[in-house]
DNA sequence: GTGGGATCGGTC
DNA sequence: ACCGATCCCACC
C-alpha cells in the first residue's frame, strides 16, 4: 500500500501556496511525519518543502520524495495550525509563516576531534609515572586529563593548557595513550559569560499578591494576563516566580523580550536563577547557534527560552507560561513578512496549547489595556517601586517662554541648571532625544501652533523637493505659512534636532564635561554598545545623549537627571499612535533615573506642555492618559475601535505604481459600495511617507473598518480583479494588517 | 521562480 | 510554411 503525503514547497508564490502531493519511496514509508523537511521535485527542479499532512492518491501521478531531512519533525500539528492562523490573519503564505518557525540557515551539527584518554584512568596514571622522567611535557599533559575528564578540548587547546604543542598531543596518540574523537559540540552564544547563582528574592506584599494570582492563572481559566507596573516596581521578580512555578509543574516557558533588551545582563538573570535550562533565541545568533538552541529546546534539555519575537515559536512540546515583557514595544512586530506581531501570536499559541500568557509593562498598549478592561485579559497591579523608592519628580518646561525670555538655546534655563549641579555633583545624567530621520514638521514658535492637515487632524510632513506641507494620510497639501496662521508670528521653525546637535551644543556650553552619544550611528559596530553602556556605568562618561536606545531598561544608579529636549519630536509624528508613543517614552526615560540611594529628578522641554501625553507622564499617571487617549481613539475610530490594513504597491516605474494603485483604489470603492456598508473606510491611494526604497517607487492605500474579517475579505478580492484587469505580474503588493506604523 | 508549450507576428 | 520572441501557466 503507497503512502501519499502533502507538501508545501519553498516558494513564495500565490500559484503555490497550496499543498502538493507527492509519493514516499519504500525506504522511508514509515520514516515521515508532519513537520517534517523533505526535498521534492518540482517541475524540473528539486525543491525544499515542509510536510503538512497525510495525502491520497488523486487524478494526477504524484512524484516520490527525493529525501527527508534529519532533525525533524520542525513543528508539531499545533504549530502548523499555528502557522494556518498566521497565514490566514496576516495574509502571507503558509510557507511563509512555517518559515518563520523552523531554524534558517544551513542546519548542521558542528563537530569536533577532541582529544581523550585512550586507557582507563588507572592505567593512565601509571603510564604518567612511566613517562615522567624521560618525557615530562607529556606527563604533565597526560595527568591534565585525568585530573579533568570532563574537558573535550581539540588538540591544541589542551596543548595549551599545559604549555605545549599539539606535537605532544599526537606523541601520545601514536603511543595508543591518547586518541582522537569526533564529537558534536554545542555552539553556545554565552559560553564566555559566567552566571552567578541567585536565589528567589522574598517578595513585597504586592508582589505577593500578583503573584499568587498568576499561580491561579495557571492552574485555572489561563485567560492571558495583564501586568501593570510601574517601572522599578520589580516585575523581572515576579516573570521569576511565576517560570519557577511553571517548571515545577514540569512545563516549559518562554521569555519574550523587546530585541534591544537582549542583553548579557538580561539572560544573565535567568540563568542566575535556572542555570542550564535556560536558553536563548535572537536574531543576533549566527544560523548555527540558533540551530543548536532550537535542537536542545526540541530534545528538552531547554525548559525556559528567553529571546526576542521569533522566540513565541520554540518547539516546546508542553508550553506552560509566555511571558511578554514591555508588552507595548514597537518591536514585537514582525516588520517583512510574515508581518505578525508576537504578541497575538502568543496569545493564539497559548489558546492552542493550554497555556498562560503574562504581558508587563508600565505602559500597556491601547490595544491591550482596553481588552484588560474589558475583561479580555485579567488585569493586576503593582504600584509601589521596590525598597520604596519614590517615582521621581518630572518638572515640564515650557519653550516658548524660553523663547520670549530670550533663550535661544536648545537647552531651557531649568535644564542648564540641572545639568550644571549635575556635574558639580560628580553624579550623570542622560539627555534624550528621539529624532527619527526624516521626520519633521512645522511648528510655530510663538504658540507652538503646529500645521496640521484639515482632513486628518495629522501633523503635516514638510517636503524638502516641493517646499510644501503634506498629509501623508490623505494627500492633503498646502505651502509652508510665512507667517503663523494662529498668531500670525514669523517665527516658523522647520523641526528636525538630531541627537549630533545636541552634542555639539553640549560640548560647547560644558566644554568640561565628558559627553557621549548613543543612537543608531553611533552603535552601529559590534560590541559599541555595550562599550558605550559600560563607560558610563564605570563613571568615565558624565552626560549621555541618546535616542530610545537609552530609554529601556537599564540601571543606573547615579544618574540623577534625565533630560528630555523635546517632547514634541515624537508627539508630532504623522501617526494616530503619536500621543501613545510619547506617553510610553516619556515615562520609560523617567524610569531610568532615581534607581538608586540619591533622588533622581526629570526634566521635560516641550512646545506644546499641555498636551495629555505630557501632562500625564508629569504625574506617573497612565490611568489618566488611557482615559484621554482612548476618547481620542474613539472619536476618530482608530484602533482598538478598528483595525486597519496597509497596502503599499511598489515597483520601480513609478506610473505604473501610480497607475496600479489608483486602479485597487477604484476597485475597493465600488466593492464597498455594492456592499452597501459604511463600515469600511479606505485612506488614500497616496504616495508612501517613504516613496522610494532601493529606486522603487512606492503608494499605499489604508483599509480602516471595525471587522478585521471583511477587511482582509475585500482586499483579498481587490487584489485577485486587479490582477484581471491590469494582468501585471511584476508589481509588488504588500499587505500588512495591523500595521504598527503606515512608514 | 522557471521551463515548456501555446501563441503571435515577422520573414523567406 | 517556418522560426524566434513573448505570453501563459502548471508545477503533485
């Protein structure tokens, strides 16, 4: 009897993204499962594929199997529902998502010739005794390993470890003492990191609380839950606890960690307290270590991953506990395809296998605090910051008045101030600013009118070609104001500081001062980070100015001021999630100082100091901010009161593009008409706010509606009749759903 | 994506 | 009628 199974091949194409049937040899009839890697042909050429399921014998005559890999299955039958789901909701291919599961790279188990004793230990020592007067080198070496059988060292390491050479190494391999084994070795990318053991703090009696409510989370509905607290308040402790339970129940967990807080410090943390179950996954591994990690994961010699987005995918077979640390970070989505966002992701996982998820963050994200209040997610708290640690005092500065008391620095008369006792102090301080590259906007310096699109209520980009404002939403467009249209001022200002002026403002206004940056030009080579990170730990460095980079997680105990230059770089973005951003930043700055014995103190500069994302990070207060920010949401009826679907057409004739889009913009119009329905919106065609990536021009048109379902539904069939009517193969389509930004 | 067969149009 | 370029499409 032939057995037959279905194949999804390695190509990401739409005529493929179906199953394919194909025969198993005799030789491997019983050798093949679900998940498993197989190599086929495919019309005249041999392809990778993935094993997807059982199949039957159909009109047509199904090739054999050329091989299957070692090392699978690559993913479980829930993990291929999984990877359904993914495919389904995001919009991409089914190999696409199982792509996005399985180790990449050339898969291969690094092996090794170590060197090891060739006669029993006793045998050994008498051969030591033998050698010792006429070969000493060779003695020493011999009683090396017998003093250190665990140590599988190649030739010339263990040479080295008793001052001599690998010739001594093959003496005694001649001599029958000592021979050569080839042995597979792990590649372990913290190998030269040591971990110190750490016990269980006791907790804080709110912690207590939490955490015994996570304890029942577990045993009980497992409903995903949200942990609210506020930043120092000791969550990592609490992630602890909680893994520690899930081990203990003999399930395994996973970490997830926003990429820049990957660091040795992080992992060192886990493993301090679970020692060799740890493992990590990130995309910094060469294809090799992250080979290695997901094979001891599959094996079981891993119980707790902690690693960036893909890591919501590791093999585990009895998943207990995910944890999603910074819950609101930017980062958990996935920005090419598949364009998932870990966090549903984690959340569909953990619905599948029957576990926990457990997101914390100080400043949940819109999305997820509005399913917590609506009893989606079960909420809890911590409020308090550990050894009572008050939150530190955020002072608000306002620039236009800066501006009328004749200050023309970027630096407010307040923010000197702090920086100059700063550093009479001998204490640090760090000044941030979040310039993103091309972004700017226009604002008034006299009122802080900022020009804004009449449709969108967005701020205007301003474009350096034309010299003109434009709305990137709606394509909206207007000349750059002489004068304010508000308080008819002449003092219009182009925004666009980046963090090198501030260094130079710096460095001329405190010539004494030790000042570093750190931002993405500044890190771009291996290990600057951490060198830069360390500089200022040891105290070498006074001030440090950075973009976000800064702004996460780190410890630092004396820094006592952290400047912000202005709130306003990131509240103006031409994004709906502007506010939120700004909140979410300003309070994690805030964060970073007051973690030590000393006060810290936060100095805000702002053109527009009343918005509520900054008045709210003044006081700590995010109940206050999502009350403001979701009346915003809901007036506008933007997410969580609908989603949204990017779609950006991109190609290098630019009318052709123009041509394609404005053409999918027709058709999406007369088919939300002939559904009579109000309930889908459609944003654009406009040009993309980055219209050109590598000589390809690109336009987008935004899908905005309350159901995600008939969202997809539409473009889904929009995209299907343009390919009708146009017949254009080569124009690339990109569908993003949920999409974090429209850039 | 890619090769092969169908299709179209130009050329002897 | 024959041949190369182009289109189209199936690939199990």
């Amino acid at each position: 009897m032939d057995r037959y199974i279905n194949v999804v091949v390695d190509l990401p194409l739409k005529n493929v993204d179906k199953p394919f049937t194909y025969k198993l040899p005799q030789r491997l009839s019983d050798k093949v499962v679900i998940g498993d890697k197989v190599l086929v042909p495919f019309g005249n050429r041999r392809i990778e594929g993935y094993v997807v399921g059982e199949g039957k014998k159909g009109d047509f005559e199904a090739k054999e199997i050329i091989k299957v890999f070692p090392f699978g299955p690559y993913f479980s039958k829930k993990m291929l529902d999984l990877a359904r789901w993914i495919s389904d909701y995001y919009q991409c291919y089914l190999v696409s998502s199982l792509k996005a599961m399985v180790p990449s790279g050339k898969v291969k188990v690094k092996k090794k010739r170590v060197v090891v004793l060739a006669q029993s230990i006793k045998e050994s020592k008498e051969i030591v005794e033998s050698l010792k007067s006429r070969a000493p080198k060779q003695a020493k070496l011999l009683s090396y390993l017998i003093d250190n059988p665990e140590d599988r060292l190649i030739s010339t390491k263990l040479a080295q470890k008793v001052n001599t050479t690998s010739s001594t190494v093959s003496a005694l391999v001649n001599k029958g003492f000592l021979e050569y084994r080839n042995e597979s070795v792990r590649r372990d990318p913290f190998a030269h990191i040591s971990f110190k053991k750490t016990e269980a703090f006791s907790p804080t009696s709110e912690q207590k609380i939490v955490i015994k409510e996570i304890i029942e989370g577990l045993k009980g509905d497992r409903k995903p839950i949200m942990l609210k607290g506020v930043t120092g308040s000791g969550k990592t402790e609490v992630y602890l606890q909680a893994i520690d339970r899930v081990l203990r129940g003999g399930r395994e967990a996973i970490v997830l960690v926003p990429e820049i807080s990957l660091t040795p410090q992080t992992v060192a943390r886990f493993k301090g307290r679970f020692g060799e179950k740890v493992g990590v996954l990130h995309s910094q591994l060469s294809s090799g270590e992250r080979f290695d990690e997901w094979r001891r994961i599959k094996e079981g010699k891993i119980k707790v991953v902690i690693g960036a987005r893909s890591a919501v995918f590791a093999p585990f077979n009895n998943l207990g506990l995910i944890v999603i640390d910074e819950e609101h970070e930017s980062t958990y989505k996935q920005e090419d395809h598949p364009k998932y966002h870990a966090r549903e992701v984690a959340v569909m996982r953990a619905k599948k296998e029957g576990a926990l998820v457990l997101m914390g963050t100080a400043t949940p994200s819109l999305e997820s605090y509005h399913r917590a209040k609506d009893g989606k997610y079960k909420l809890i708290e911590l409020t308090k910051r550990v050894k009572g640690r008050p939150l530190p005092p955020v002072e608000i500065v306002d620039m236009r008045e800066e501006l009328k008391e004749g200050n023309k620095l970027m630096f407010s008369r307040s923010l000197y101030r702090g920086i100059e006792q700063v550093l009479d102090k001998g204490e640090q301080a760090m000044i941030f600013l979040n310039r993103r590259g091309f972004s700017t906007f226009v604002q008034c310096r006299e009122c802080g009118h900022v020009m804004k699109c009449i449709n969108c209520d967005l701020s205007l980009k301003y474009h350096a070609q034309e010299r003109g404002l434009r709305c990137h939403y709606c394509d909206y467009q207007e000349k750059v104001p002489r004068i304010c249209p508000e308080c008819e001022s002449l003092y219009i200002k182009y925004f666009g500081v980046g963090t090198q002026k501030v260094e130079e403002s710096l460095n001329e206004e405190f010539p004494t001062a030790k000042v570093a940056r750190m931002d993405v030009d500044t890190t771009r080579r291996k290990g600057s980070y951490e060198r830069i990170l360390s500089k200022f730990k040891s105290g070498e460095i006074d001030i440090l100015i950075g973009t976000q980079m800064i702004a996460k997680g780190h410890d630092f105990a004396n820094v006592t001021l952290v400047g912000v230059v202005t709130a306003d770089t990131s509240l103006n973005l031409p994004d709906f999630r502007a506010g939120e951003r700004t909140f979410q930043l300003l309070t994690q700055v805030a964060g970073r100082t007051g973690r030590g014995d000393k006060l810290g103190k936060v100095i805000i500069q702002s053109y527009t100091p009343d918005h509520y994302s900054i008045q709210f990070a003044k006081d700590h207060n995010y109940d206050n901010f999502y009350e403001a920010e979701i009346a915003f949401r809901n007036a506008t009826a933007y997410p969580p009161f609908s989603s949204m679907i990017n779609i950006v057409i991109s190609h290098k004739d630019e009318a052709k593009v123009i041509k394609n889009t404005n053409k999918l913009g027709e058709i999406l119009r007369s088919k939300i008409l002939e559904m009579d329905s109000e309930e889908i919106m459609i944003l654009g065609p406009v040009q993309a706010p980055l219209a050109k990536v590598r000589r390809e021009f690109r336009w987008q048109i935004i899908l905005k509606g309350k159901d995600i379902g008939r969202l997809r539904d539409v473009n889904n069939e929009a995209l299907i009749e343009l390919k009708e009517i146009m017949g254009e193969s080569d124009i690339k389509v990109s569908v993003d759903v949920d999409p974090l930004t429209m850039l």
